[in-house]
C-alpha cells in the first residue's frame, strides 16, 4: 500500500512538472522561432509555382506548410508524382536544420546560421542517412534566397563521385 501511495505521487509530481518543463523547452527555443531567417520560412505557407533551371529544365510546383505548433515548415515538391520529395527545415538553438527526404532515397542533413537579416539562407552538408556508397548521388547544400513576400529562390547542389555535379536553380513564385 505504501509502495503504491508512493508511485501514485511520484506519477502527481512527473506529470505537474510537464507543463513547467514545456515552458523551459519553449523558452530555450525562442530565439530560433523568432529569428528573420526562420519567419522568412514560416512566411511561405501556401502554393508556389516556378521554373528549375540546370539538368533537366522543368516547371515546379510546390507547397509549403508550417507544423508543429510552429516550429517547423514542410516543403513538398512534385505533388502526387513520382518525383514526389519533402524537405522539413526548423530551429535547432542558434541555427536551421533541413532534412531532405529525396526521391534517390537518402535523406542528406543539412545545417544554417540564423545570423544576419534572414534573406538568404545557406544551408552547408552535415550528414546523409541511407546513401548506398560513400559517392552515392545526393543533394549537399541549398541556399534560399527570399526576394519579396511573392518571390523566392531556391539553389541547390547535387554531389555525385564525391564532388559538385550539377546545381539546380528553382525560382518561384507564390500561386495567386
């Protein structure tokens, strides 16, 4: 009985403190949500069309849509094609984390300073999970560059055999 009275309080205090440790969680994070960089992400929810540039030339289609309460923004590019990819960028402290779920299969991380006024973002190679072989193809950096609340710029670099092999330049602009 007194074993049960004792784990029925220590169940009272963990979940009272849920709230406070939530807020602690938040408070540590708020500098990352509020950065230029990130609201600069944030303020491209919604549909975007535009044109790739580089490799094969295409028109784009995109959807961005902000999650998690906030703290993160889910780009989705090829819609319902079997080109379909999505990449998922948020705060991590004092930077930006993106994640690129590819339709090559691997999923390179990639990371960015928050630092200066938010209008271009360059994301830098960190690491890639399921790449078949150390030269496997994949994407390695993406600079994001916001031109206006209806324009935006994206380039990416695709490494192949260990070096650059190809950037793709993908203006967009917010559908109407």
């Amino acid at each position: 009985m007194c074993s049960r009275m004792i784990l029925s309080a220590g169940f009272v205090i963990a979940f009272a403190a849920i709230p406070v440790l939530g807020d602690d969680a938040h408070h540590a994070s708020g500098n990352a949500l509020k950065s230029p960089a990130f609201e600069n992400f944030k303020a491209l929810a919604g549909e975007w069309e535009g044109e790739v540039k580089g490799g094969e030339n295409h028109m784009a289609h995109v959807k961005y849509h902000v999650t998690a309460g906030g703290s993160a923004v889910v780009e989705t590019t090829g819609v319902g094609t079997a080109h379909e990819m999505v990449t998922v960028i948020h705060p991590d402290g004092e930077d930006l984390v993106l994640t690129h779920y590819c339709m090559l299969g691997n999923q390179p991380q990639m990371r960015a300073s928050t630092a200066g006024d938010g209008k271009s973002v360059a994301f830098k190679f960190v690491r890639v999970t399921n790449l078949k072989s150390e030269k496997a193809m994949h994407m390695h950096d993406a600079t994001f560059t916001f031109i206006d609340k209806d324009t935006m710029q994206a380039r990416w670099v695709l490494y192949d055999n260990g070096k650059p092999a190809r950037e793709e330049t993908i203006m967009l602009r917010r559908k109407k």
